[in-house]
C-alpha cells in the first residue's frame, strides 16, 4: 500500500488531501509512523524521530494513528487479495506475498494480475498500491518499490504501479541497485561493504564468497552472495501463525513511581489478555520490556508450567518481573507480552493442588502461583465482562486500574505505540487534534 496509514487519514478526513500529514507521535518522544508524499519531499520518512520530522516539515499536520482503524482497513485488503489466491502471506497491515503460480491459467499474466489488484483494491478501498512481481519474493519486493510514487518538492510524480521482473531480466534489475536495498543489510552491514568497496548489488555479486564469509561471517556472507545473484528459495507462506501478542507505551515523561508503573502493567496485561481471548489462545510465557532514558533496553520473561488469559494472571508475573529491575533512574518505556500460545482451554487446566508459598520461597514461585490463583478465579468474570464489552463497549466495564477523570478506559493494544502526543497548542491554527 502506498503510504498507507496517512492513506486512510486522508480517506476518512478529505481535508487533509494534498497536505502534509504525518502519522505517528507527536511529542517530543514520538516516531514517524507514516507520511503523505506532501511530507516525504521533504525527507520525512516513518521510523524518523517526530522532532526532526517538525523541522524538516514544520507545515506538517501531526495526526495521532488509529491502529484498529488501519486493521479494519487491512482485513478488506487481504480479503481482496486472497481472492485472486488463497496463497497470501501478510507482512503487517499494508503489505503481503502473493504466490499466483496456480492462477496463471485462470487470471493471465503477471502483469494482468497485478493490474487487476491495483484495479480492485482502488476500487473497493479507495487507496492505491504498488505491486511488484518476480520468481521470488525478494524480486516481488524489489519490484514493487520501484512502482512506487516518487516525492518530489515540485509534487508527487506517479510511479508505474506496477513493475514485473521478468524470467531471465533478474539480474539486469537486481545489479544497479544500491546494495543497502537487499534484505539484511542494514545500516551496519552496508559499512562494513562499503568499507570493501562495495556499493550496488552487481558489486556485491562480483565479490568472491570468502572475502563476504570473512567480513559478515558464514550464514550473512553465504546468503548475500546468493541474494545478489537472484537466488532466494524463501516460498510464500500463506497464513504463518502470529507468534506473541503484546503492548508498549512510550512515556511523555520517565516514570519512577512504582504505584504508577504497576498501574500500566495491569492496563498492558489486560489489553493483551484482552487479545489473547479475542483469538482463543492463553500463553505461557509473559515478557516484560523496559527502555531507559539512555535508549538502553532490558527484558525479562517467564515461563509458567501452565497457561493463562486473564490480566489479573499475566500482570502476576509481569510485576514480579517488573520488580526484578532496577527503574530508579526512570523508564522511559514500558511493555508486556505473552507468547508461547496454547488453544484458549488450556488457560482452564490449572494445578490448584498448589500449596501456599512462604514470603521466604522464591519469587517466581510466588508469583507463579498468585497467577495460577488469579487464573482460577477470574477466568469465568473475564468471560462475563467480554460478553458486556462486545454488547454495551469496552469502557462499559473494566478494572479500577482503567478508572480516570473521563470514566473507564480500556488501553486497547498498539493504541499509541509511536509515542506520546504533544503537549504544544497548535502553532498554526490548525484542529488541535491533529497536532
């Protein structure tokens, strides 16, 4: 999808067409999530700090993301893709593999087919993509960059929309590019190429396997050096199973107060709690994460001999996990997950044989059981209070950790997880909520 989550912002809000919009934080401490082209020609790009966004493109409207909304969207676009086949490999909200090798006879070409997506999915969304085809998912990626729209200060130039790498042209397409384009070479990896000379693929590729094994070490070396020369064997896997669910917030301020922290844990278990029962899984393993002011990070994770869905049960160990961290010096950010998954009954087949544990016993035991006991008993009341939320709304009934000044509020899961708002009044005028 073409700049997808600013996409759906200029759908639902059409004042917002040909502007600069940026999705993501607006705060000091936010992201970029997404932006309009208006913002890219000013080198805006998500993941860029929202200060440097601001002075890149001071004129730029901030708009706080919507992730359930950008997920509703995404379910119509995966259900427009997987009717052409059902081999659809998601990759986040706004992108997938498709694997047509079987729809050729009944669809027509590439071309045709990617044509006919591009069609559809304007269509029915009312937002563009690019697609790109080739013999391998590498290739398809590469493919539908080069389809894409350009940013330019002068306006938006449009792109082919869609670009097929055909049979035998691979390497004549793949060899130009800069070589930070392939998968897997990140930042580092680019240097330590750079640093031998290497810039675009078709260098990398005349670049004897060894001298890469040495610079990258074996596995890096070996699978950039087939990369380069086309070869990526990875198939297309339709309906790979999520494997964690979890919640993260970016503060406004660090926070050091215990009583505050341990009121985002049992917001963020309940949001993920919350998930887990949406899909009919309980998780066995709760993962605590922590950043600091310095951008260091820590994680702890538990592993309990049975499962759980309940908040009460994940905010358990994601306390006692919590504990076993030094926060004095303010934390920054805060999150919690759960994964390995088991089908949602397992969260009701507890041990309740177990005995009552000692102040002096160790402190995962301890917390293992007030979880297993937490699970116990308030299995059947979060079952009761889905029931209510799915009827009457999520703020309709929650725990007294989610009362505030404007009633109960359910932190639903990736809600702000590109940083806090901004604390600024609008500079320009423009609807304080979009700033």
């Amino acid at each position: 999808m073409d700049s997808f989550f600013a996409s759906v912002e200029v759908l639902d809000d059409p004042s917002l067409a040909g502007k600069a919009v940026i999705v993501g934080g607006s705060g000091s401490r936010g992201v970029v999530a997404s932006c309009t082209y208006e913002a890219r020609a000013f080198g805006v790009h998500s993941a860029m700090p929202s200060l440097r966004a601001r002075q890149l493109c001071p004129q730029a409207i901030f708009v706080d993301g919507r992730y359930s909304r950008y997920a509703q969207v995404s379910a119509r676009l995966h259900d427009v893709l997987e009717s052409f086949t059902p081999l659809v490999e998601p990759v986040g909200l706004d992108e997938a593999f498709l694997d047509v090798q079987g729809a050729l006879r009944l669809l027509g070409s590439p071309l045709e087919i990617a044509t006919a997506i591009r069609t559809r999915v304007r269509e029915e969304l009312r937002l563009d993509c690019s697609v790109g085809a080739g013999r391998s998912k590498m290739l398809a990626k590469l493919a539908s960059r080069a389809a894409k729209p350009r940013a330019e200060r002068g306006g938006t130039q449009p792109g082919p929309g869609v670009v097929v790498v055909e049979p035998g042209q691979e390497l004549a397409f793949l060899h130009p590019l800069a070589v930070d384009r392939l998968w897997g070479v990140g930042p580092a990896t680019a240097k330590r190429l750079h640093d031998i000379g290497v810039r675009t693929v078709g260098d990398l590729a005349a670049v004897p396997v060894q001298v890469l094994v040495r610079a990258l070490g074996r596995a890096h070396g070996e699978h950039l050096h087939a990369l380069s020369r086309g070869e990526d064997p990875d198939p297309v896997v339709a309906h790979r199973p999520v494997k964690s669910v979890g919640h993260e917030e970016t503060f406004a301020t660090d926070l050091v107060d215990s009583a505050v922290l341990a009121a985002h844990v049992m917001g963020m278990s309940e949001s993920v709690a919350a998930a887990l029962r949406r899909n009919d899984r309980s998780a066995r393993t709760v993962t605590v994460k922590v950043k600091f002011p310095n951008l260091s990070v820590v994680t702890r994770s538990h592993t309990l001999a049975f499962a759980v869905d309940t908040g009460s049960a994940i905010a358990a160990i994601a306390a006692a996990l919590l504990d076993g961290i030094d926060v004095q010096c303010g934390v920054r950010l805060l999150g919690v997950s759960a994964s390995g998954f088991e089908p949602a009954q397992a969260g009701r087949q507890l041990r309740f044989e177990l005995e009552p544990v000692q102040a002096d016993e160790d402190v995962a035991a301890s917390a293992a059981a007030l979880a297993a006991d937490r699970q116990e008993h308030w299995h059947d009341v979060m079952d009761a209070v889905d029931a209510i939320r799915e009827r009457f709304g999520t703020s309709a009934v929650g725990t007294v950790s989610m009362v505030g000044p404007s009633g109960i509020v359910v932190p639903a899961r990736r809600d702000a997880p590109w940083g806090p708002k901004s604390d600024l009044g609008p500079a320009d005028g423009t609807d304080p909520a979009k700033k």
